[in-house]
C-alpha cells in the first residue's frame, strides 16, 4: 500500500479530496441563492456578493498562493488552505445574516486560493513525466465531476434538508482531505536557489487582479463604459503594468516572467484563457437558457449536463495519458475545434428545443473538454521545472479563473444587447435566444483561435528532473 509506485496514486486521491471541494463550491451554491435569501432576508445585491466575495478572493489570491506553496512547502499549504476552507464552510452553514455569510465566503476564497495551485504541483513535483499527463488527466476529471454534481447536490439538500448542508458537507470531505494529506503526500518546496516572500509583487499583482476581476463582475450590472467599470479597468491595467516592471528588476521576483519565453508554456495559457472565456461563458447562460426559455428546474438543469461530464471524467484520463505519448499540441487543436462545433450545435437552440436537440452540443462539447483540458494542463505544467510548479500552476489556473470571469461579462453583454424587454414580457425568450445565438458564435471564434495556437505554439515537452531542484521528499 505504501511502496512508492502505489503511494503516489494514493497522493493523487488525496489532493483529488481538496479539489473535489473547491470545484464544488463553485456550482452548488447557486442552485441554494433563492433559499438563503429567503432565509436570511438579505437583498439581491447582497445575495450576488455571497457568490462575487468567494470569486474575488480564489481569483485575486490565486497566483500568490502558488508562490506560498513554493516557498513554505506544497504539503504545508495544502493543509493550511484545506483548514481554512473547512472552518469557513462551517461559518457559512451557522451564518445569520447577510454581513457574516459574505464573510464567510470570503475566507473560503483564501483556502481555495491556498489549496488550488497546491494540487497541481505536488501532482507535478510526485509523477514522473511519463505518467504526469494521465494523472492531470484524472485531476481534470475530478474537477468536472464535482462541477456536474454540483447542482444536484445543492438542489437535493436544499430541497429536501436546509441550504447550510451545502457547506456542511464539506466538513467531513475537508477533515478526510486532511488526514489523507498528512499519510500520503511528501513535502517538497523551492530550493533551486535563495528564497524570499516578495511582497511587493504580491500587493500589485493582488491590487490588479482583483481591480480587474471586480470590474468584469460590475459589467453585470454597469455598463462597460460607465466610470465605475472603466475606473477598475484603468487601476487593474496601472497596477498589472507596476507587477510586470517589478518582476522584471526583481533579484527573486515572485513570478519569474521569462517562464513565457517558452512558447508551450505561453501557447498552453493563451488556450486556456480562451477555453475559459469561451466555455465558462456559455456553460452560464446555457443554464439560464434551460431554465428561463425551456423551463426546467435546478436539479433537471443540473442533471442535464451529465452527459457531458460523464464523457470528460472517462476521456480526460485517457486524453491526459495518451498526451505523455504523443504530446499535447494536436489533442489541444482537436478539443479545441470539437468546442467549437459544439457551440456552434448549441447555436441551433430555440423555445422549442427538446433535450435531444441538446444532446448533441453536450456529447461534442464533454469531448472536446477532455480532449482540452488535460493536455493543456500537462502542456503548461510539463513545461516548467518542478521548482516551479507552484507558480506555473497558478499562472495557468489563474487564465482558467480570469477566462471564465471575463467569458460571462462579455457573453452577458452580448445577450444584453438583443434584450429589451423584461423576463415576463412574451418577447423575452425571441430576443433572449438571439443574444444567447450571437453569444455563442462568438465564442466559437475565440476557440477556433485556441486551435490555432495551440497547433502553433505548443510543442512535446520532456522537461529534465533536476535532483537538486526540489528538496527531497520528506515522508510524514
């Protein structure tokens, strides 16, 4: 059970425990908003903040705790970030008002923000190269199928016990994930050369991505002209500007920025930036087009787009393995075309669809996501030493984050421009399908220039294993 070709499948199940919780907060609380707002009384705006505080925060915090876990010790900050998201998931299921939910959700972001980045690199620093893409591969799977059964999970307990179980039941998951952590996974960190916290890279990078992030959550209710939002867009694009000068005079900046000289490495997070901006986007209002125009309810939404995880949590393991064979640059350029067409089967969508008029976008789409994913994680991951895997892993799930942030303001935009009138006029689903049409043709162009990318700039990576990069693995 313990020899070393057995331990590491072992380490993969523990971190897969983390980021089963992660994931799954991102989709179960929204099925639970209309009950905690009726339980708590708390007004619209304050029921968007309980979703945008956790959002901000995993987002703006991201590429920080990718260094943190480099510097303290992946191991370490796995833990800390799996304690900190537990103990904030049993604040948020006693919360009693409004002020002390968004709270809570708030420091939730910083455990997942901890425990994210950490996942992947102790996935990196523990497989060797032939076997990394299989595991990332799993590693993807795990993360689609705790996204997929969000919504079911969240529905059923909230219908049929109370809305504080969503968070409840990260308890016994995150005290599992802890006592997993401490058996299976070896402590590794940075020793490639001296180490220190550079904290002014950390407060201009956090400053500008949370400017950034929170600007885009703003377009949902400004418009993207009015002063508020271009006010964010111009301190995120200061503050960004001063992170890159500060890392490039930095003697140990906190983001090395010459890890983009690499063209796997830039071509890997140009695709998944697109892949987010994309597929997050519509993965949002094609759930508002199964609920507001065709009529389902949560757990059905919910349960419709099982086809597709179920083939992303069967192909992503395999697309992930066969990427260690034979590279990630034209399994990136098929998933990335199969997106594409499963858009383009979505733009076919009206009032009167069937959910086998769906079916087909979903089948193509849960291709084409397992066919991506993988492979472009093991592309960026593959291409940086395993010194630096804590931040490389941050880079490329911050892209994901930032996309996916990104993908629902500018899809929102587009549908807003078809939409007059109000959801209860009978116009509404005539004008809300247009916009939802116009949405997905434009994202079937970004990701037909994700195609093209990654054909051109990635390439096979055998990255060597330095023996004196990483600190030798010290057993719990």
């Amino acid at each position: 059970m313990f020899a070393p070709e057995t331990r590491k499948w072992w380490t993969l199940a523990a971190v897969s425990f983390g980021l089963f919780m992660i994931m799954l907060d991102n989709t179960v609380v929204n099925v639970a908003l209309p009950s905690i707002q009726k339980g708590l009384g708390i007004s619209v705006s304050e029921l968007e903040w309980v979703v945008n505080a956790y959002a901000l925060t995993f987002g703006v915090l991201l590429l920080s705790g990718g260094k943190l876990a480099d510097l303290f010790g992946r191991r370490f900050i796995f833990i800390a970030g799996l304690l900190i998201f537990t103990g904030a998931s049993l604040w948020c299921g006693l919360a009693g008002d409004a002020t002390s939910l968004i709270a809570a959700r708030t420091v939730q972001g910083v455990g997942a923000a901890l425990m994210n980045p950490a996942t992947l690199s102790i996935i990196t620093a523990t497989f060797p190269p032939r076997q990394r893409g299989m595991a990332i591969g799993i590693w993807a799977g795990v993360s689609a199928l705790a996204l997929a059964i969000g919504p079911l999970v969240g529905g059923l307990l909230t219908q049929k016990i109370s809305w504080s179980w969503i968070f409840f039941i990260n308890i016994p998951v995150g005290v599992l994930g802890v006592l997993a952590a401490r058996i299976f996974i070896d402590e590794s960190k940075d020793t490639s050369v001296e180490q220190r916290l550079d904290l002014p890279g950390l407060v201009s990078s956090a400053g500008g991505l949370f400017a950034l992030t929170f600007g885009l959550v703003e377009t949902n209710d400004h418009a993207w002209t009015s002063t508020r939002v271009l006010s964010l867009f111009a301190i995120a694009a200061v503050a960004l500007a001063i992170f890159v000068i500060l890392e490039l005079r930095q003697r140990l900046p906190m983001l090395d920025l010459s890890l983009f000289r690499n063209p796997t490495f830039a071509g890997a997070n140009v695709v998944m930036l697109l892949v987010g901006l994309a597929m997050f986007g519509i993965f949002f209002f094609n759930s508002l087009f199964l609920q507001n125009i065709l009529h389902y309810g949560a757990i059905r939404t919910g349960a419709t787009f099982l086809p597709m995880t179920v083939l992303v949590i069967l192909v992503a393991p395999t697309a992930g393995k066969l990427s260690d064979r034979i590279g990630p640059r034209w399994l990136m350029g098929a998933g990335m075309t199969l997106l594409t067409v499963s858009l383009l089967l979505f733009g076919t969508l009206d009032a009167h669809s069937t959910f086998w008029n769906v079916l087909p976008g979903l089948l193509v789409g849960g291709t084409g996501m397992a066919i991506t994913m993988a492979p472009t994680t093991a592309a960026a991951m593959g291409s940086v030493s395993v010194d630096k895997a804590g931040v490389g892993s941050a880079v490329i799930n911050s892209m994901r984050q930032v996309g996916g942030s990104l993908g629902i303001a500018i899809m929102g935009a587009l549908v807003a421009t078809e939409v007059s009138v109000t959801p209860f006029d009978p116009r509404y689903p005539a004008q809300f399908v247009d916009g939802y049409h116009r949405a997905l043709h434009v994202g079937a162009a970004a990701l037909l220039v994700g195609a093209a990318v990654a054909v051109v700039a990635v390439r096979k990576v055998r990255p060597a294993e330095s023996p004196v990069a990483v600190e030798a693995p010290v057993r719990a």
